[in-house]
C-alpha cells in the first residue's frame, strides 16, 4: 500500500465524511497567499456520503489544513567547500541515463573530469560562500532551491516528493532560474507548498529537446505549521495524516479515506502538482485500485475507496484553503455569493476502472467549520456537517449516487438526474449529468437553491431532510471518487470565482 501519512489527515468518519473550517493562510514572499491541506477518513458509514444500502458511497471524508506563513530565508543550507583562490570548484552531475536520479554530487578540481559531466562556477571565491541547496530542518514551506547551472541548458524541472512519491515541481527557463549564461549556480522558489513533512528534492534539466543532467537529491524537513497540522487522535486510529499540496487559494489532497476495505496494501494512489513555466498549476494523480471484489468486507465492491481532490474553501477546523476575504466562504446558504466554477480534465483509464469525476460541498450548522477529526479540549468530536451535496459531470459504467429521485432537471441551463438516499443518509442530493463532460462552467448558486427550494417542498414525502436556509457552505470541491481499477486524472483548470 502506498499510503501517505504526512500534512493532511486522514478522517475517520462515524457518521460521515471529513469537511472544513477557517484559518489564516500562510503568505508567499511576494504577498500572495498559499493554503495547505490533507485530508482523510476511513469510516464507510459516513451519514454525508451514505452506506453499503445505497449501491454506491458517495462522500468522502477530508480534512484540509491551511499553510503558516512562509516567508524568510531558508536554515540549514551547506555551504559549498572553498577551494581557494587559484582553483575552480566543479559540481558533478550524474545524467539523466542513469536510472537512480539521485546521484552523488561531489567538489572536484576543474581538471579532473573523469566521465564525469561538470559545470564550473565562473567565481570560485564567491561559490565558496554559496547556498549549494535547502538541506535538513527548514523554516519555511517555500525555501530558495539553488543548483549548479548546466551548459546549453534550456529548462529546467525542481522536483520535491515525500517517501510515497506524491509532491510537486516547478518546471522554468533558465532565465527564470538566474543562470541564463549556463555558469555558476541557479536559484529559485516555487509558488506551491507542502508544510511539516520530510522531502527529498533534485533538479532535472533538458539540453537541446532531450533529458540532461540530473542534480544531486537532497533531504529537507519543511515546518510545522498549527494552521495546517494534522489531528492526531490516540483514541481514533483512522485519523491520520496525508499528502496535500498548497498553491494560491486551493489545496491538491491525496485523499484515500476509505482504502481500509481493500483486502491487500497493493493499491496505490499518488498526487503530483506541477507550477509550468507560464505560471499556472497543474494537478494530476495517478491511482491503482485493483480489481472489483479485492476488498476485505461483504459489500467492499460498493464502496468508494478514495477521493483524490482539489478544494477550495474551508473543509475541517485545521484545513482551509485562504480566508473568508479570499475565498467568499464559509457562506449561509440564503446569503450565498454567486460561485462560478470553471473545470477542465483529461484521464486515462483502463478497461475496467470504476470512477466518477464529481465537485461536491458539504454544508454545517454554524461558519465554525468543523469535521469528522475535529476534537474539542475533552477529545470530543466537533463535527457540524449537516448535508452533502454532489454534482457528477462524468459518471462511471455502474455505479450511481442512490436511489433516483428525478430525471431531465434542468438546473444551470443543463439536464441532469437527481439521486438521494432516504434510508441511509437523508441529508445527502446528488446530480448526474446525462451528458458527460471533460470541461465547463457551472453556478454552484443555481444547485444550492434548487435543492434548498426541492428539498422544503418534498422532504415529508420523500423522507429526506431540508438544505436549510440558515447553513453554511463549506469548500467547493472537485475529485474522482474511486471504486476500482487505475487510470491517471489531470486537472488542466479549476477556477472559483464569486
């Protein structure tokens, strides 16, 4: 199992899926803010995303954490060895076509280039005082990577991951770099954030359209932040820490809240983020969840076993992706900004994968957002989520939300089935789409105050509960709940606005 246990949490859910609060976000060096989060829950009686009796789980349990501030200059980093006034120090680099890319770098004399691909520092006696790199316990999320600058170069890639491969990159030019002239050292930061985790990191380059040298990985510890820590409980062993990735006002969480109901530790679910040299970001995740019925309980086939997902918003009381200034939210529901959501994905499945592709939000009965892996000073849970609301825009082959309440709908100029789940979760709606899409626009307003007006109209028939006016909204949020199989998922847009 490749199972990630370090910023975000993983959220056992009781009676429900893991959700949101607000906190500070952190800021960039440039002002800008940054958020950070992870998010999990292993619980399959979420009463947010349903039971076994509906077919198909359909929430997930997430906890999100919001980044402390970043800004400072970076501890730890090793100097680079002073060879004196008459000698040029060297750096090696191992090329890419070794398959290990973390290889030795080592100071040489220049003249010494057994096999060995360098790139010389143009000013030996200020090299001697250079940050050769970030190494060990840092004070900030964001610190400045410095490597050695590769001749002819014409990009270069920082990589950063955890121990389960999940992480992020900042691919730029050279010029971006501060090495445009292919000598001496290169520097720079990267707008995404992973706090309080142990990292690796490297730089890769590519030199006339093909792989180049690789640098020499080096180990980091990124701090902890309060705004941001995972909730650790010693009564509650499902509450744990995942991977979770900060950029902007969104946070990119690996979240695999009920991977306890497969019946090996051979699945696999990683995410990576990429900031491309144009600036924008890039989520993606790959994932392995094996066959239909490698699950280890009488209905496992049914259940959602994960939830990989981009947030915005607040989710959990230690998860929150920017402010309330920021983001509009948390929002009451009969004062609801108007939210539009813009979303673009490609995927690749195999033959037999089972998933969706839904946005969600979960609603609470205060703006004091809390969740399933919230606690109070007694160890109480804190949970307030009151409803689930999920709009599906690519269904899977089998499964569906619940139990179908409506078809042909038209909401947000679109027609789309309604589910709901009167014997297991009465406050939980879903819409499918009955076109598909890999891209769009939608007024997450539109769907609130449909369901809020259907819900006080049929729920005494229908056996369902109000999305009542006086809730709030939590974090817009968009994933792919998984059933089974592998594929890879690449979110090429996801843009709130209100």
């Amino acid at each position: 199992m490749n199972k990630q246990i370090y910023l975000p949490l993983l959220c056992a859910l009781s009676v429900s899926a893991c959700g949101g609060s607000s906190s500070e976000p952190a800021e960039n060096t440039d002002g800008t803010s940054i958020v950070a989060i992870n998010v999990g829950d292993t619980a399959n009686n979420d009463p947010v995303s349903g039971t076994v009796n509906d077919v198909a789980t359909s929430s997930d349990a997430d906890t999100d954490a919001i980044a402390d501030e970043s800004t400072g200059a970076v501890d730890n980093m090793q100097e680079v060895v002073d060879n004196g006034p008459d000698t040029s120090v060297a750096m090696e680099v191992t090329d890419t076509t070794d398959a290990d890319p973390v290889d030795q770098v080592e100071s040489t004399d220049s003249g010494d280039t057994d096999n060995t691909e360098t790139v010389a520092a143009t000013d030996p006696e200020n090299v001697s005082n250079a940050l050769l790199a970030p190494r060990g316990l840092l004070d900030t999320a964001q610190p400045v990577f410095v490597w050695p600058a590769v001749a002819n170069a014409e990009e270069y890639k920082i990589v950063v991951k955890d121990e389960g491969q999940s992480g992020y990159a900042r691919t730029l030019d050279p010029v971006a770099a501060n090495c445009q002239t292919g000598e001496g050292m290169c520097s720079a930061s990267t707008s995404l954030a992973y706090f309080d985790n142990h990292l690796d990191w490297y730089v890769e380059s590519t030199v006339n359209g093909a792989p180049g040298p690789v640098s020499e990985t080096y180990s980091i510890t990124t701090p902890f932040s309060e705004n941001m820590q995972p909730i650790l409980s010693n009564t509650i062993d499902e509450c744990e820490a995942w991977a979770a990735v900060a950029y902007d006002k969104y946070v990119v969480l690996n979240n695999q809240w009920n991977s306890r109901v497969m019946s090996s530790d051979s699945w696999s679910q990683i995410i990576n983020v990429t900031e491309n040299a144009n600036g924008t970001v890039t989520p993606a995740w790959s994932y392995d969840w094996l066959g239909q019925f490698e699950t280890n309980t009488q209905f496992g086939e049914f259940e959602v076993k994960a939830y990989p997902e981009v947030l915005y918003g607040p989710k959990l009381g230690t998860h929150v992706s920017g402010t309330k200034e920021e983001t509009g939210l948390p929002a009451k529901v009969s004062e609801l900004p108007e939210f539009v959501v813009d979303y673009d994905f490609s995927e690749t499945l195999d033959e037999d994968a089972e998933r969706n592709v839904a946005l969600e939000s979960f609603f609470h009965d205060s703006d004091d957002i809390r969740g399933p892996c919230d606690f109070d000073e007694n160890g109480n849970r804190t949970d307030n989520r009151v409803y689930e609301m999920m709009i599906w825009v690519n269904n899977p082959t089998i499964r569906t939300p619940g139990d179908l309440a409506l078809t042909g709908v038209m909401v947000d100029n679109k027609l789309w089935n309604v589910y709901i789940k009167p014997r297991s979760n009465k406050h939980y709606i879903a819409f499918t789409a009955q076109t598909p899409s890999t891209s769009g626009t939608i007024n997450w307003k539109r769907f609130v105050e449909w369901t809020r007006d259907w819900t006080a109209e049929n729920a005494e028939a229908l056996e369902i509960d109000i999305l009542e006016p006086e809730y709030y909204m939590g974090a817009i949020e968009i994933g792919t709940e998984m059933w089974w199989g592998s594929g890879s998922f690449t979110l090429n847009n996801f843009e709130v606005r209100f």
